[in-house]
C-alpha cells in the first residue's frame, strides 16, 4: 500500500475479553497444577497463560483498510473498480445478510463483538462471489471510504 489509507480499522477484541480470557487460562492451568510438586507446579500456568494471550491477539488481528483503489480485509484484498454498491449495516441488518438474505458463495469476514458490517454488493461477472460482508465498528464511514475510492478510480480511468 503506497498512498496513505482512506479508511483503516483493526477488529481488536473488547476490553473485557482480556481478563476474562486470562481468567478461564489461569483457572484451567490451576485444574491442571492440582497441587503437584516440582515441574508440574508452575508448567501449566508458564503454558496456558501465554497461549492464552497470544490467541486473544490473534483473535484481534483482522485489519480493515481502503488504500490505493482496493479493499483490503486481512489479507484478500478487492479493487473497488468491482464494487456496485457499499451498504452499511447495523447489528439486525448484519443478522438478515448473515441469516435469511446469506449466499453461500458470499466472502465474510465477521466478528460476533462487533455490531456493525458493511455490505460490499460485487459487480464482476468472472467472480461467483456476489458480495461481501465485512465486520466494522464503523460502517458508514468504511462504506464511504469504498464508494469514494470507486469513483476515484472510475474518474482517473476515464481520463
């Protein structure tokens, strides 16, 4: 990504999945220790409590940005030249696409901690995939940073 990004997120975890998270690690490595001497005493706990963190950071790792005429969702990246359409989505209109309205050859990328999405609406006839959806705590914005970068795009390629 060259230019500066007109939109950039990262679906980070909320605040209070961290100690819980450590808490349920902590208690499991607490069932595992049972009181035994030497090696098992300490193991466990040395184990389970970084693993913990690092699955609560990868859990938290999806980064979504619009930059240099693309959509970038982790690592699949879409150019905007094949967007129709960016709608923003609430929590009960997540659930309908995600629900009743779903496609199964449909590209998702949602996190349940996160009410909001954005559905992006495809227009490439080489592509099956007939839209995505994409978890956002800002949809709005995140479908106006699409829908401009399409028609930056359209309106350099028509000069």
């Amino acid at each position: 990504m060259g230019t500066p990004p007109a939109y950039v997120e990262r679906l980070r975890l909320p605040f209070w999945a961290w100690p819980v998270g450590i808490a349920l690690a902590g208690l499991l490595a607490a069932e595992l220790w049972m009181g035994a001497p030497g090696l098992r005493s300490w193991l466990p706990f040395a184990v389970l409590i970084p693993a913990a963190v690092a699955v609560l950071l990868w859990l938290g790792r999806v980064r979504v940005a619009v930059a240099d005429g693309e959509l970038w969702v982790d690592d699949a990246h879409l150019p905007v030249r094949y967007v129709a359409d960016a709608v923003p989505l609430d929590a009960a209109g997540r659930r309908e696409v995600l629900g009743v309205g779903s496609d199964p050859l449909a590209f998702v990328v949602q996190r349940p901690w996160i009410g909001g999405a954005v559905q992006v609406v495809l227009d490439d006839p080489a592509d099956p995939t007939p839209f995505w959806v994409v978890s956002t705590r800002r949809p709005v914005e995140l479908a106006a940073a699409i829908l401009a970068a399409r028609d930056a795009t359209a309106a350099r390629a028509d000069t």
